[in-house]
C-alpha cells in the first residue's frame, strides 16, 4: 500500500451529496482498534473509482463510497457507529 492519502475532509462533498451532512464533524469508532474520532481524522484513500477511509491508527478500512451518477454505494461495517450531530 501507498501512502497517497488525504485526510477524512475529503469525503465532505461526496458524502454530503448522498447524506445531507456534513459528515466530516461525525464521530466514529473503529470495529478493530476501538478508536473514537471525527471521520475528518481518518485517512482518506482517492485513487479509484471510489473513495475509502481508514483508522488513522489501525489503518482498518471504515468506509468506502462508489457512485455514479444515479446511485450511490456506501459500506460502513468498519465502523461500530457514526454519531452525527444536528444544528
């Protein structure tokens, strides 16, 4: 693996556009480490056709997004939750 990566304020636009919400201000905790952070934090992996976020600690895939212009795919299970908060 590369280290060609960005952090988790790159999932701001794409996620928005699926979600609504800013989900870089999110909280998740990572299924393998147990490491408790804003998705912004994590290390974001752009190279493809989609994007994926790893654990900035245990480098445990988190979540990865494909679209295309009329669906969206999002895999959370690296994540043992995504805490959002509202205005």
């Amino acid at each position: 693996m590369t280290d060609m990566w960005t952090d988790g304020n790159a999932l701001a636009g794409p996620m928005q556009e699926v979600l609504s919400i800013d989900v870089t201000a999110a909280v998740g905790r990572c299924v393998a480490c147990g490491r408790t952070g804003p998705i912004a934090e994590t290390r974001v992996y752009d190279h493809a056709p989609g994007l994926v976020a790893r654990c900035p600690v245990c480098d445990q895939v988190l979540l990865r997004m494909v679209r295309c212009p009329r669906r969206a795919w999002l895999d959370l299970r690296g994540l043992t939750y995504l805490q959002v908060a509202f205005p």
